[in-house]
C-alpha cells in the first residue's frame, strides 16, 4: 500500500489519540476513590445492620424488663396485702403464722426478681452504648460515602470531558488519513491491543518493542517515503519518521 508520509505521521497523531482513549478507559475503570467507595459503602452496610440488630436485641430486653417490672408488683401487692392483714390481727394463730411465713418467702422472692431486673438494666445500658457508638460510626461512614460518591462523580466527569474531546480530536483527524490506510490502522488495531501503528525508531519498532535486524532496517530504510511498511513481527503498520 502506498500512503504520503505526512498521511502516516497522521495516522500516529490518530495512534496518540486512541491510546488516550484506551488509557482513559483505564483510569476510568480504576479509579482508587472508586475502590475505597466500594470498601466504605460495605464498612457503612455492616454498621448499619450491626445497629439495627442491636435496636432489636434492646427492644427484646425492654419487653423483658417490663416483664419482670410486672412481676415485681404482683409480688410487691401481695406483700403489701399479707402486711395489711397481718397488722389487723385478725385470723387464727395458725393463720398468722403462715401470714408470715409467706411475707418471708415473698421477700426473698422480690430480691431475686429485682436483681434479676437490675441485670436486665445493666445489659440495657451496655447494648445502648453499644447502640450509640455504631451509630456514630455508621453516620461517620455516610458521610464518607456521600463525599467518596461525589468525588467519584467528579473524577468521572473529568474522565469524560477529556475522553470527549479527544473522541472530537480523533474524528476531525480520521478524515484526513487516506480510507485504505485508515480501514487497514483499524484492522490491525481491533486485534493488536488498540495499537495499529508505530513509529520505527532507534532501530526498533515501537509496536512491540522489538529490534528489527540489521538487513530488514537497511531494506526498509531504502524503501520509498510513500510505501506503507509493516512490522515483520507484529504486523503493525511502521512509520518511518
Ligand atoms: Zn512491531
């Protein structure tokens, strides 16, 4: 194939151009705000549900602890009506002793169930500072999340703005190459990596950064400006410049 010279020194700006793309491609897909993004958005779903199932465990205790307020009374009532009835004296002997018989156990039955509802208070407290500090570390990750997200947004749009005009650049530059040697750049991009031509320098083909032997480099170098060389390793199109 025959192409001006100047055709293929354009055909490497147009190389330059694609190579951007690729790269802004790249950056695209790798943004390290992206990465910690994802990282913190997990953190911030973890401490969310690791509060939720807090609120849910203190609201069982609560209902356990009104349980046991609950029984309390019932037991502080009878006392108070067994301590009633003992004060009146009425009844037999027999029945007064069993009066108190009953107040006694009564008693012990009220201390256990009021220790019993102060550990249920004791765990409540536990679970509500439990409860405060993930929610302190769930709203600190959101607000992580928010300016991570919005950071991203901004990287993005940078990524665009430059891959759009680069994309109006590259447009602009394609339909000043020949349509053969432009339709053979793309052949050979679409299955080399995005790489469809080179620059034949120090000896070398840019491509695929291969030396090209000394009886090639002498071939090539004699041939006229306008013929379009191809690498003999990777087949990229050569320019000499
Ligand atoms: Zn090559």
């Amino acid at each position: 194939m025959k192409a001006s010279k100047s055709a293929q020194e354009k055909l490497l700006a147009l190389q330059a151009l694609d190579s951007s793309l690729i790269q802004l491609d790249h950056k695209a897909r790798n943004l390290p705000v992206a990465k910690l993004l994802d990282d913190k958005t997990v953190a911030h779903a973890s401490a969310r549900d690791l509060c939720v199932a807090a609120e849910t465990e203190k609201s069982d205790i609560k209902h356990e602890l009104s349980k046991s307020e609950i029984d309390v009374e019932q037991v502080v009532s009878r006392i108070e009506k067994d301590e009633k009835r003992l004060a009146s004296g009425l009844g037999t002997p027999k029945e007064l002793e069993q009066l108190q018989h009953e107040l006694a156990s009564l008693a012990k039955r009220r201390a256990e169930l009021e220790e019993i509802e102060l550990e249920v208070m004791v765990r409540i407290d536990a679970l509500d500072q439990r409860i405060n500090s993930l929610a302190a570390e769930r709203d600190a990750l959101h607000t992580e999340v928010t300016a991570l997200a919005k950071e991203k947004e901004t990287a993005l749009d940078e990524i665009n703005r430059a891959k759009n005009a680069t994309i109006a650049d590259r447009e602009q530059l394609s339909k000043e190459v020949e349509p053969d040697l432009l339709a053979l750049y793309e052949k050979i991009r679409a299955g080399a990596d995005g790489i469809g031509a080179a620059r034949l320098h120090a000896g070398a083909c840019q491509g695929c950064n291969l030396s090209i032997n000394a009886a090639d480099l002498a071939r090539i170098t004699a041939l006229p400006d306008d013929e379009v060389v191809r690498c003999e390793e990777c087949r990229r199109i050569l320019v000499r410049i």
